[in-house]
C-alpha cells in the first residue's frame, strides 16, 4: 500500500540528522506493509534547513523536497505536502521527532474505511507525555477541552500534527488557517461535514533538538477565534438542518 509521510521544516537543521535516523527506524518498521515515500517540505528556513536537506535526502528515489517561498505557517506546509503526494492515504510528521514516527505502524491500520482521519493522542488514556514542559500541555489539554463541547466526536487531543489522513477528503475543505491552528481547524472542519475522525494513543516527549517555534499569545487567540467560528457554523447547520461543506 502507497503512504506518503509529510515532514514539514522550518529551521530545524540542527534536527535533521536525528529525523534521519528515526525516518530510517520507521522504514524499517513499515517496509513490510506499505510503500513509503517522504514528502518535506521546508517552510522558508532561514538556517542550513534546505542544504541539509538536500544531503541528506535528494538523492533518495522516494523522497521528495519542496520549499515554500516564506514561511508560510505549519499548516500551509502540511496542505503543500498533501497536494504533493502521490498516494490517497497521507501521513504529517514532526521534524523535532517529538512523536516517534515508528508509532505510525500503530496508527495506519486504524485508517480503516469511512474514516478521513487518525490523529495521535497523547492525552488519551492509553497515551503518555514524557518531559513536556507544563505550559504547553496546559495549552493542549485547555483546548482539547473546549473543543469537546463544539464538535460533535469527542476526542481526547485535537492539536497533535501526528496523523493520517485520507487525501481527498481533506484537499476537499475550504481551510482559512496557514499556522498551528490549521491543525485544529482541519479536524473541525471534518467533523462538521459528518467526517469519522478517530484517535489513537500515542507517547509524545520532549524536543530533544532546536527549539519550539509556537507563539503561545498568538495560538491563544487563535483556539477561540476558531472556536467561534466553529460554533457558528454549527448554529447555521442547526438552522439549515445541513452539515457543514467546503
């Protein structure tokens, strides 16, 4: 089976020889079950991100390298990568490894069909968090919070970018954010058009590489923007007695 995994970078050079050995772990971890190819996608670095890259990975038949002309948001990467691929189920991947992308062998099967999307979920029951600094996790799981009252699938994490997707259903939405939220706003989106979203456990840890590049004022603001607009959107469908589509 045909999976492209989407790594999008923004100045994480001094990342990229560990997200080489761990993309090498997954392969070897997959090789078995599915036909992997790398999409990354260089989101206007400003450090040696795109020459190292090109070292590191150019000359490797499955992989594929894209760079943004500025940087556009960790969501307008992601979106790039998935009009890239070639394949129907798409997976997006941290540079920094917080998730292990070996732990993709257990979210994969769980792309099963009439489900668009499998998100990692540390913050479910069966997951773990290892070292992350609290203020982030409080950013998460308060978010996580609000969204279980909007949405109609309550789910545990809904900011992890560690996932699978089916590629057309998400190149199908109309999604308005480019940044960390785009991540939020694509399961949103999802939900509201009767989409099945499942999660999966998973184990995130601590960036052991470079350094986060989230504006947490900025992603504040952002969660209850879109929350409103969520909300909404999901007056108007009551009204209109329709669900939401692009």
């Amino acid at each position: 089976m045909g999976v492209s995994v989407v790594i999008p970078c923004f100045n994480e050079e001094i990342a990229l020889l560990h997200l080489r050995d761990r993309l090498l772990a997954m392969l070897e971890v997959l090789r078995e079950s599915y036909d992997i190819h790398l999409v990354f996608v260089d989101d206007g670095s400003t450090d040696g991100t795109w020459s190292l890259l090109n070292r590191l990975f150019d000359a490797h038949p499955k992989c594929t390298l894209i760079r943004q002309t500025g940087n556009l948001g960790l969501g307008a990467a992601i979106l790039a990568g998935l009009k890239a691929a070639t394949t129907e189920i798409v997976c997006s991947i941290d540079a920094d490894c917080t998730y292990d992308p070996c732990q993709l062998d257990r979210l994969l099967p769980m792309l099963t069909s009439g489900v668009d999307l499998v998100t990692g979920s540390p913050h479910h029951p069966g997951g773990s968090v290892v070292g992350v600094p609290r203020w982030r996790l409080f950013l998460s799981k308060s978010a996580s919070f609000l969204y279980r009252f909007v949405l109609r699938q309550e789910l545990y994490t809904y900011t992890s970018c560690f996932r699978v997707y089916r590629r057309g259903a998400v190149l199908k939405l109309e999604l308005k954010r480019r940044d960390f939220l785009a991540v939020a706003e694509l399961i949103g989106k999802l939900d509201l058009q009767g989409s099945a979203v499942v999660e999966c456990p998973t184990t995130l840890t601590c960036r052991a590489h470079g350094v986060s590049k989230m504006k947490i004022a900025r992603v504040l603001a952002g969660h209850l923007g879109l929350l409103l607009e969520l909300i909404t959107l999901r007056v108007q469908q009551a009204f209109s007695g329709r669900t939401y589509t692009s």
